[in-house]
C-alpha cells in the first residue's frame, strides 16, 4: 500500500475514532468507575471489535451483513438490548458503592472491560456500513492480502490508541479523583446518553 494512501487512510479512521458516541462515553464511565486499568482493558478491547469489524470488511463477509435484512436486524437491535443495559446499570449504581469500592483492598464492582468495549463495537452492525463504504475507495480486485491486513491492523491500533490515550488523560493529576467524586452524575448522564441512542436505534 502506497505511503500517501495509508496516510489518507490514517486521518479518516483518526476522524472516526475522535468522533465522540456511547464507546467515549463508556471508556470514561469504566475508567472512573474501575480505575485505569478497566479503562484500558476497555479501549484495547473494543480497538480489537473495531479491527474484526474491518477485517469482515475486507473479506466481503460484511457486505453479507448488510444485505441480510434479517441478520443486520438482529445485530442492531442485540446492539441496542447492550446499551439499554449498560445505561440502566449506570443509572441505577449509586456513590455509596463507589466509595465502599475505593475503601476495599479487594476490587468488589463489576465492570468488564474487556466485555465492555468488545461487544459495544461488535454490535453496532452501522460499523459494516462505514468500512464497506471506506475500503472501497481503497481497495480493489487486485489488492493483495498484506494491504487489506495492513489496513486492519491500522483501524485497530488507531481505534484503540485514541481510546488508550483519553484513559491516559484522565489518569493524569487529579483528574480522575475529581470525577471519581462526581461518579454519580457522570453515571446518571451516560446512563441516560446510553439510553438515547438504544431508543434511537429501535425506532430508527
């Protein structure tokens, strides 16, 4: 893949990982809510659902998604059915629980980060439509494996880097312990972002 390629190909997945949706609002709620690690495994997780996503791009096992009513049906409403759930959880935990948490020595929440992040990409089936309608202006009949693995891999990575360095940024100073004091607001309003887009997708 030819330099200038691979650096359009960079700044329009840089444009779509800074887009902010539920996948920054909930790498924020788990790494102030979990700690850094969770934010972490959070981010490198759904940089790995992102990078599937593109990798059945680039097989043309995505297009199958998209023109299978059904199939693309079942994925966007499972999607939804997570989200509902990750903004009821949210609006339903309290600061009690927070401080009973950072008093352990013993982790005793919840959060997945590893789950998480996954599943909030894998089940947004609108990702098949985003990287068919990319790699289509970047791949061909005649493009070789090492591109569309090339281009796989660097999806992921930018996807799971920009997350990584917004977990790095709310560890930084005080940050975090600011937040983690307004943990109850922080939840209350991604529960009811997360809540939003989930009604948004079934009545879409």
């Amino acid at each position: 893949m030819e330099l200038h390629l691979w650096l359009s190909f960079v700044v329009i997945c840089l444009l779509g990982a800074l887009s902010p949706g539920p996948s920054l609002a909930l790498v924020i709620k788990n790494t102030v809510n979990g700690g850094v690690a969770k934010g972490y495994a959070t981010s490198i997780s759904h940089g790995l659902g992102v990078a599937l996503y593109a990798a059945i791009t680039a097989t043309g096992v995505a297009v199958i998604i998209v023109n299978t009513p059904i199939l693309f049906t079942l994925l966007q409403y499972a999607g939804a059915a997570f989200l509902l759930y990750l903004g009821i959880k949210s609006l339903l935990s309290k600061k009690s629980e927070l401080t009973q948490f950072e008093q352990s020595t013993t982790p005793t929440n919840t959060i997945n980060g590893w789950r998480d992040g996954f599943l909030i990409a894998f089940l947004n089936p609108k990702l098949a439509i985003f990287f068919i309608a990319l790699f289509s202006q970047f791949l061909n009949s005649e493009s070789s494996e090492e591109q569309k693995v090339i281009m796989t891999l660097t999806v992921g990575t930018l996807d799971a880097l920009w997350y990584c360095f917004v977990t790095l940024l709310l560890s930084k100073g005080n940050v975090i312990n600011k937040l983690k004091e307004n943990s109850h607001i922080i939840d209350k309003v991604t529960g009811c972002f997360l809540i939003a887009l989930a009604v948004r997708v079934v009545i879409n």
